[in-house]
C-alpha cells in the first residue's frame, strides 16, 4: 500500500524530495516573513494606543509625580493594616 509517491524504498537514493509542496519553500518564507512583519507593525500600534491611554490616565491624575504618591500611600497602608 502506497501513501505517496513512493512504491519501493528499496533504491532510495534516486527520488529527491517526498514532502508536500515541494518548491515552494521561498514562497512560504516569503509570506512568513510578511505575517511575522505586519504581525509586529499591528502589534506596536495597539502598544502604542494603550501606552497612549496609559499617559492620559496618569495625566488625569495629577501627573506621575502624584500618582507614585498615592501609590506609595497605599502600599504603606496595605503593610501598617496586616
């Protein structure tokens, strides 16, 4: 019973490749390395909007001075309450 295109294995040096889609190696590296490309330029874009987000939030309080503050606060309140 045959799954390929190979019937005898018992001269298996004269065949080359049995993979499938033989050839097309750079063809597939090439839209790897597109995905893996656009996939990072996406990826800094939505980084770059939620560290955006971030910036305003902390400017809303006060700035990072005050908000280090208040963090600082809490975190001495959370030692002196256990």
């Amino acid at each position: 019973m045959a799954t390929g295109p190979v019937d005898n294995w018992l001269n298996i040096d004269t065949f080359g490749a049995i993979y499938p889609f033989v050839g097309s190696e750079v063809l597939l590296a090439i839209v790897g390395y597109a995905f893996w490309i656009v996939w990072h330029i996406i990826q800094m874009k939505k980084e770059d909007a939620e560290f955006q987000k971030d910036i305003e939030n902390i400017k809303q309080q006060g700035g990072p001075g005050k908000v280090l503050e208040d963090e600082s606060r809490r975190e001495i309140e959370d030692q002196v309450g256990q």
